[in-house]
C-alpha cells in the first residue's frame, strides 16, 4: 500500500521497528522523536497518516495533536503506554482516530494503518454529487469537505464520517450504534467515541456548543443533524 507515515516516538528502538514494519508493506515513513520536530517536519510533507506516541520530550502528544487538527485533517493513530480510560477519550476529543497501546505487535499496528488508510481512501474516491446545505455550511460529499462559505472546515477523517452518516439521515435520529457501525465499520466498540466526536464538530459548526443548533440530542434516541438550524 502506497503511503507516507509520519512517526513521532522518542525511543528509537521502537520507532526503527514500527518504520520497518511499515516500510514492508511498500509504505513510506519519516521518524521523528518529538512534537516539535513533526510540527517542523509537517511544514515540508503531508502525510497520508500519522502515528503518535504521548509521552514525548518537550511538548506531549496531545497539545501537538491539538495544533495538528486545527489545519490538519490526515488520520493520527496514538500509541501510548497510558492505557487509563481518561487518557484514550482525551486522545479522541483532541483528534485522534484510533488508539493503540503499548506493548503492541507491530503486525496489529500495520493492520490498524492499512484499515484507516483505506477507511480515508474509501472516503477521498467517494462518487456523490449532492450537497447539502445547513446555516451558513455546505457539506460536499463529492469532494469529502465541509465549507463555511468560501472557507474549508478543515475536519478530521473521523469527525467527517460522523457529519456526512448525520447528513445522510439529516432530520432522523441516529443512535450512537449506528453511527459508530458507520464510521468505524464495527458492530462493536466504544460507544463513547461517538460523543467525543460529537461534541468536537460542535465546537466547529455551533454558535454555542453548550446549545447546538445543528447537531442535536434525542434524548434515549442518540443524535440528529437539524438542517433548518431550529430555524422553522
């Protein structure tokens, strides 16, 4: 599979692993050891795909995932030690896409990269014309991005998968199962993924998170795109 990886690990040992596992399967990889060194790196590739470690020298894995998904939407897979509850919901809402923790088999690793490249490649060829429009937003499901008005709301793989599967069932309740069946292409999982998703493209489209306009709760039902805004 043709891609580039970029990969942030602090311990070389298992960053020259992670990149020769990838490195078989015909992908490209560029390792780097701290987040200042990938926000440097980011400034002269694009990568295709990100793998993330937390602990790092300097600034952690979450603030530089943080400034990454304020321009950048390429999926990010964390690999951490921290295995706390707390920690994968915290690397979610701050835009990661899976999480992954230590020790792992590389395999398993190259099976998640190659799963969410094809998730996003799935997605970028995707042949539909329409565009739906709510507020001041036009949801392309040709081109795979959200606009508001000239503007590019620059989305995660993830956050756009969860828009577009509301968008698709605009006006009907979606609980968190099927959403999650939807954008992850599992039956079974975190349900609570969802909700971190969720609440981040409400932080990006709604005037007032706190009081969503767009993406609503159903209470006992799960959630609901509202085109019209609560504008009847």
């Amino acid at each position: 599979m043709r891609a580039t990886i970029l990969v942030v690990e602090d311990v070389k040992e298992l960053s020259d692993l992670v990149c020769m596992y990838l490195g078989k399967e015909g992908m490209e990889t560029r390792a780097v050891e701290s987040a200042e060194d990938a926000l440097s790196a980011l400034e002269r590739m694009t990568p295709d795909l990100i793998v993330l470690d937390i602990n790092l020298p300097g600034m952690d894995g979450f603030e530089f995932l943080a400034r990454y998904r304020k321009t950048g939407t390429a999926p990010v897979l964390i690999v951490s030690a921290r295995d706390a509850d707390e920690d994968i919901i915290a690397g979610l809402g701050y835009g990661a896409d899976e999480f992954v923790t230590k020790p792992f088999s590389p395999r398993v690793l190259v099976a998640r990269v190659r799963a969410m490249l094809r998730r996003a490649q799935d997605g970028a060829v995707r042949d539909d014309s329409r565009v739906l429009r709510f507020g001041p937003f036009a949801l392309d499901f040709e081109a795979c991005l959200l606009k508001k008005g000239d503007e590019k709301v620059p989305l995660s793989a993830k956050e756009y998968g969860v828009l577009a599967h509301l968008a698709e069932h605009a006006g009907k309740p979606q609980s968190p199962e099927a959403v999650y069946a939807s954008v992850w292409k599992n039956a079974f999982g975190d349900l609570t993924a969802v909700a971190v998703y969720v609440q981040r493209l409400r932080r990006k489209i709604e005037d007032d998170p706190a009081s969503p306009r767009y993406i609503e709760t159903v209470h006992g039902m799960g959630y609901r795109l509202n085109a019209a805004g609560g504008e009847e």
